[in-house]
C-alpha cells in the first residue's frame, strides 16, 4: 500500500500544511506548473516524487522531469501531465496516449479546478486535485492524499487552504 499526496501548480509557493501533508505520504506527484527547481528539490528532501512539466516551468525543470509520465503504482498504471483536459474533453494530444497506455488512473493539472470522476468510456479514474499555490483565479487551495492498494484506490481525502 502506497499513501499518495496529489498536488499541483504550486506556481513556486511552499507552506507548511502541504510540507506536513508530504511527510505523511510515502509518494508525492506534482501534476505540473511548479513554478522553481528549488520548491521541486524541497519536496524532494521530503518524499521521492513524480512530477511533470507545466506550461510555466521553465527550461531548469523541463530537462529534469518529462512532459507525460506513465509508470505504475501498487498494481495500478498511472499517466500524469500538466494539460490534459478531463473525460469528454481531453486534449487531443493526450488521446492517443491514453488510448495507447491504457492508464487506471490519469491525473492533470492546469485548470485550477479540483476534479475527480470516473470515466467510463476510457475505462480510468481522472484526478485534478485543483492549485495548491497561489497564484490563480481559484478561491480555495486544494490537494488530493488517497492511498492505492493491491490495484484499488481508496480513502481519498481532499485538502481545502484558504487562498489568502
């Protein structure tokens, strides 16, 4: 079993309740939109963690971390990446890669709008846990922690930040 913190667009801002949110995990995964090498490298010195690129990161973060990530997680095969759209309107260029991989779970970022649903028709869980950061017209800073166990997730928990 794998206890797994879900985060994204951070947009370079770290704080205290998602550093204790972290070290409570065994994984982090960053779903883009990091905002600096050096918030990477801190969530790092905590926990190992998957992360992809987002449309702001810069060049720093771009050669160390990939666009998509695919690997797998307790029995469950997992794709990450920082646009992806959600089920009914995925990004065309991630289509084929879902289609092709076939992923349990497929997790985004981008939209700053914390979304979690199943998706039938492609036959995956989709998971936006939403901006953690600040930067953003969203009103709540939101995570994702959820566990995975033998090829089921479970006990998915959604953390709500006040913004300001």
């Amino acid at each position: 079993m794998k206890k797994i913190l879900l985060i994204s667009d951070t947009h370079g801002y770290i704080d205290n309740v998602i550093v204790s949110h972290a070290e409570k995990a065994d994984e982090i995964w960053h779903a883009g939109d990091i905002g600096s090498l050096a918030l990477l490298e801190r969530l790092e010195s905590i926990k190992p963690v998957r992360a992809v690129w987002g449309n702001i990161d810069g060049q720093d973060l771009r050669i160390r971390i990939p666009k998509i990530a695919q690997f797998e997680c307790e029995g469950m095969k997992i794709m990450m990446t920082h646009i992806g759209g959600y089920p009914g309107k995925y990004e065309p260029s991630v289509v084929s890669q879902i289609v092709d991989y076939r992923p349990n779970i497929f997790i985004s970022g981008h939209s700053h709008i914390l979304k979690v649903m199943n998706d039938p028709k492609m036959g995956l869980l989709h998971m936006n846990p939403g901006a953690i950061g600040k930067s953003g017209f969203h009103q709540k800073r939101t995570m994702l922690e959820f566990e995975i166990d033998n090829g089921i997730p479970k006990n998915l928990s959604v953390i709500e930040c006040d913004k300001w």
